[in-house]
C-alpha cells in the first residue's frame, strides 16, 4: 500500500487519553539503565505532565522493590505550572534494586471546585454548578472503594441538609472532601508513564570510602622474604590511624614461574624474584588459590576478620589474567587467543608486550562455560567475605558480560561492590558504570591545573552523572607515578590528598605515597623498583611523611558529612590561577575549601564567598575553623583574602562556624 494512502485508524473514544508524562527524570537513556542510590537516600523523580484544555491533573510517583507485586504510592506536586514541571520523591532503605512509574489522572472535581471558587468569588450564582458538584460525587460512588465510600457518603448527606446555598458551597469546598477525591481519583482517566525506570541501591560505602592499596608481600620486615597476611595484620593498626576503611590487595593468587618478570618488569627473572601478581596461576591453583608465600585460605579469613573488626573492609583485585601455568591453560586451551602456528598469544599494548599473562578469549566458542566459570571465582571469595571487587581493565570485555555477570552476582549478594578500573576514553568509563559499576576510577590522576579541575568535576558533580558515575579518586597507583608528585615533594603530595579527599566522597592511595615516594623511572610515570615486581621493605614512620596530614583529612571527612557526598560540589571565583576555591554544603554542615595547586611557592588570592549560599547576608561579618590547622578567622562579606605557603600547609579546610558575635560594621 502507498503510504499516502495509509490512514490511521481514529481511537475509540473509550482509549482516548487526555494527559501527557514526558521527559521522566532521573533516568539513564530513558530508563534502559538503572539510576544508582544509596541506603537512605530520598529518591527525586521529575516529569513533565499536562492535558489538553485547561482542567486540573493529579499525578502519583509509584514505586516498589524489585519481585514484590504491589506498588507504593506518593503525590507528586506541580512545582511550575507554567512548564507543566511536577515533581515527587520516595525513599529507599534496603539495597537491591526497585523501579519507579509515574501515574496521572483528570481531576474533574478539582477542576470543579477551582472554576467554581472564581465565580463564588465573582458574586455569580452558583446554584447549578451545586449540583455538578453533587454529580461528580454521585458519579465517584462507582470507583470508591467499599470502606471509603461511606466518608463520601457522609458529605453528600450534608449537601442534602445544608439549609442554604452559602452553606452547601462551603460543604463542597471542604479540604477534606477534596484531599478524599484526590486520593481515590477516577481509574479510567489514568495514564501510566510509558515504562518504569530502574533504580539499584546499594550500601553507603558505594558512595563514601577512603581506600588503602598495598601489597601483601610488601607488608614484611625482608627484602628477600614475601610478607604474609600475618604482617598485613600487624599494619592494620597504622591504616586505622590513618583512617581508611578499604583495604585493597592486587591479585593474591599464585604467581606462574614460566615467562616470569624480573625487576622493573625486566625479560631476566633471576633466583628469587617473585614475579608479578598479575600473572597470575602456577602450581598450587589459579584464581581461586592463595599464592603460597602469602600463608593459607585460613589466614586470609583470619585477616578479614581482624580488619572488619577494626572497620576495614578487605577489596580483592579480579584480573582476569592467566599466567603461562595457569590450570585454564590445560584445561581450556580454546579459551585464549591462538596465532597462526597454534600457539597461545601473550597480552600486548604496543609497544607494550607481556610475555607472563595470556588473557582470555572472550569471542571464544565456549562463552557459556568461560563466563560461568569467572561468575564462580566472583562467588567463591563472596562466600569468604569479600564484598569489594577492583575490577582490573573491564574496558577491555564485553560490556554485556559485566552487566549478565554483575547481576548475578547482586541477585546472591545485593552488597557487593564493584571498582572499575578502566582508565580508557569517557563513553566506555560511564559505559561501564551503567551497566553495574558501582564505582570508577577517574582521570584526576591527570587532572592538575585550576581549569582542568574545575571542568572535570562540574561534569562529575552533576546530573546525570551523578545518577549513575560514582568516581573514586587515586592519587597514585602501582600502576601510576603522576609527573606532578614526581617533582613537588611533600607539598606536592598535601596538594594531591587535599584535592582526592575533599573533591570526591571516595578516594585512594597506594602504600608508599604517605611517606612521599616519588622516585620513577625517567620520563616515564611510573615507579622505578615498583612493588609489582619485587618485595619492597618500609619505614612506615620515615621523617617526612605526611600521615597526620592524611589522619586528619579522612577525620575531617567522617566528622562532615558533606564530604560524603558528590552532587553538592561547588566551583567559586578565586582571582589567583593557583588558587582553587570550591564548597560543599549539607544541611548545616557548610565547607569552604581553599587549595593552592603551585607545591613550589606562596600563592595569594582575593576569594569571593557566595553568602547566599550559607545564609549570610552581605557585609556580614563570620568566623570559619580550618579544620587541617585548627586556626580560626573572622570574615566579612563576599571577598576575602588567602595565602598558602606550600611548605606549611598548601591549602585550607574551612567550616563555617557562626557569625561574628560583632556583627556588621
């Protein structure tokens, strides 16, 4: 048939609609990805909604818990009229995963009692719209259900009573009777939102963490000897102090011996050389083992233990990494990728080449049983304890395994936590992050200048990545020696922690950067003698560290809880390029934070303080606390003065505290 000839069938009028629900928000690419919550979080759902002709609306935000059959309901309130914007919110108090709707119905009665008011209020007789009035609550018997009808019941038999038309109009506007219609609206003007949008809660430690990485065989007291759990043990006590609550390990697993690198990732492994925890399988097992030197399955759940009594969580790296002597290799040999001569081809990112670890196929023929096996490793350390995962390079599988194997995992543990790893382009980081990530690394490692800072995290701090992008800030890793802490010394390093701990709700150091390690291999940003490659031995308490620098930031962090959060991050104006000023602010708790990004000199700055943001009116007079210093000072106005010496202390954590008892001058 021409398509110009083609006709729409005009609908029945019993499937006519007369309300619109548009643009519903919070929703990741119109509801195809779940928006993230945490434990307690009020959950604020906007749409646009609107009719033909001038009648009034009602709308509902419906809601419920994933599995459960009936939906909970709140009103949503029209907050614009003029851009038909409504708006609702629920909470949510248990982790999992729920979804939302919106619901609206015509509002004949609401929209009676509106023009009627008019012509009350006009001196027009109403004595005919008395009875449209009495018609509408004849007509809403039918829908009400049985034990409400009798409430309606009651106001008509008043109507009847009433002795005159003054009285009768009052009974019809009662508040009572019209909140009672609002609640039990007609059922065949509804319109439902053309889908529910998803919505997955997780624990608080999704949103707020402070991480620690180290290396269990670097924990020891010998170059020569592997450390042990028993020696992270003994660390503990010094990573509580410092206030984290994650403690991350790269892989634990047995290290393979074949190909096995050297120092500094050298080709000649020599007599003694542990090889990298990456590659990972050998004789005693694969990614369900303990490497040997580290001690037992049972000394690892004795660490969990200890650390979870201490309020620290133990986070595992998930590599999905094979060593030439991994048990996969034998077992699975069509899982990895073959070359031309039938041998099994090694990792490479040229120029790049990783003789030591073979990564898995994922294009292989058996997709079923290699992803079930990896969903197995996932759920076997579930059931030690873990509920921290690092994800190493997801960037690098398919997004469809992470979202299937995510699932299933949450579907077993609701409470587990997934890092990703992927310092890759920006779609495929937030790509990751909708399909289940709880969590993101970031490209703060490489984000220096006041502009860089700023548009980096304006974009993080708001909609709609704050729906679903959770970033977690390291300021170095194993990985990552930034050309920033390379040159800067201590003060370079304050400048790194205040930023990561103050910026993001979630942030991370690996071992060695409390005590200013720096030295890299040249030109490059990375480690020279890195941990990856040998047993390094510390003094934890060397001179020059800065551990009370960090104690005091992640105290600062638990004792202000709009630290704890990423949507209230504010940008203000700081007329120096090497002053960052930005604030946060939740309920009361009201925070300036002043950073001078020049580790090598004293910069100053005239700042200027959006009084309207913390309720102060101009040329007030108020007193702030540096919490890093303890210092108090007493400001007025809009624009105030800085200066931070690098070689004290680079930067400023303000609270405002209360206003100047002296008032305005």
């Amino acid at each position: 048939m021409n398509s110009l000839e083609h006709r729409e069938e005009i609908p029945s009028q019993s499937s006519w609609k007369r309300i619109s629900i548009e643009n519903v928000r919070p929703a990741i690419d119109d509801g195809r990805y779940p928006i993230k919550r945490e434990v307690g979080d009020s959950v604020f759902v906007q749409a646009d909604i609107f009719r033909d002709s001038h009648d009034k609306i009602l709308a509902r935000l419906m809601y419920r818990k994933s599995g459960s059959t009936r939906w909970e309901r709140t009103p949503m309130h029209c907050v614009n009229p003029g851009l038909d914007l409504w708006a609702g919110d629920f909470s949510v108090h248990e982790v999992g995963s729920y979804e939302f709707a919106i619901e609206a119905f015509c509002d004949a009665y609401g929209s009676w009692v509106f023009d009627t008011h008019k012509k009350v209020d006009a001196g027009v007789s109403v004595e005919m719209d008395q009875l449209e009035g009495v018609s509408l609550l004849e007509k809403a018997l039918q829908w009400f259900p049985q034990g409400q009808q009798s409430g309606l019941r009651q106001f008509l038999n008043a109507v009847q009573n009433a002795k005159t038309s003054t009285e009768k109009t009052a009974i019809l506007f009662d508040p009572m009777l019209v909140h009672l219609l609002e609640t039990h609206p007609d059922p065949s003007t509804q319109v439902v939102s053309d889908r529910s949008y998803p919505l997955w809660v997780d624990r608080i430690k999704a949103r707020y963490s402070t991480w620690y990485e180290c290396f269990p065989r670097s924990c020891g007291t010998s170059e020569d000897v592997s450390g042990t759990f028993r020696d992270v043990e003994k660390r503990l006590p010094d990573i509580k102090d410092m206030g984290f609550d994650v403690l991350y390990f790269p892989p634990i697993h047995p290290i393979g011996s074949t190909k096995r690198k050297g120092r500094n990732n050298s080709l000649i492994c020599k007599p003694g050389d542990p090889g990298c925890p990456y590659s990972i399988g050998g004789k005693a097992g694969g990614h369900d083992s303990i490497e040997p030197s580290l001690g037992t399955m049972d000394d690892f759940e004795r660490l969990t233990q200890k650390a979870c009594d201490m309020g620290i969580e133990i986070a595992l790296d998930f590599a999905i990494n094979c060593s030439p002597d991994h048990p996969y290799l034998k077992n699975h040999p069509n899982w990895f990728y073959h070359r031309p001569d039938g041998t099994i081809k090694f990792a490479e990112n040229p120029p790049k080449k990783y003789e030591d670890i073979y990564p898995l196929n994922f294009d292989t023929p058996d997709k079923e049983g290699m992803c079930n096996e990896l969903k197995r490793i996932f759920l076997f350390w579930a059931q030690r304890g873990v509920r921290i995962f690092r994800v190493d390079n997801p960037h690098t599988k398919p997004f469809q395994f992470w979202k299937w194997v995510i699932k299933e995992i949450h579907n077993l543990y609701p409470d587990v936590i997934f890092l990703s790893e992927a310092f890759s382009r920006p779609k495929i980081m937030k790509k990751l992050a909708k399909v289940g990530f709880s969590q993101s690394y970031t490209y703060f490692t490489w984000r220096n200048s006041k502009k860089e800072l700023i548009d980096y995290f304006s974009e993080l701090s708001n909609q709609p990545e704050t729906d679903f992008f959770r970033p977690n800030l390291f300021t170095n890793t194993p990985d990552i020696n930034p050309f920033f802490l390379q040159s800067g010394g201590a003060p370079a390093f304050k400048i790194r922690a205040v930023l990561a701990a103050t910026l993001s709700p979630s942030y991370g150091i690996f071992s060695g950067f409390e005590l200013c390690e720096s030295e890299s291999i040249p030109g490059r940003e990375e480690y020279l003698n890195s941990d990856k490659y040998e047993i390094k031995v510390r003094d934890w308490n060397k001179p020059g560290n800065i551990k009370i620098t960090i104690a005091t930031l992640n105290k600062i962090r638990r004792e202000n809880p709009a630290f704890q959060e990423l949507g209230n991050l504010r940008f203000y104006h700081a007329e120096n390029e090497n002053i960052l000023f930005f604030g946060k602010s939740l309920w009361n708790n009201n925070l300036l934070v002043v950073v001078n990004l020049n580790p090598f000199q004293k910069e100053h700055s005239f700042i200027y303080v959006p009084l309207e943001n913390y309720g102060l009116k101009p040329g007030e007079n108020y007193e702030v606390v540096d919490l890093l210093s303890d210092k108090r000072f007493f400001w007025k106005g809009v624009k105030n003065y800085v200066e931070l010496d690098p070689n004290e202390e680079p930067a400023h954590v303000l609270r405002i505290e209360a206003r100047d008892p002296s008032g305005q001058s």
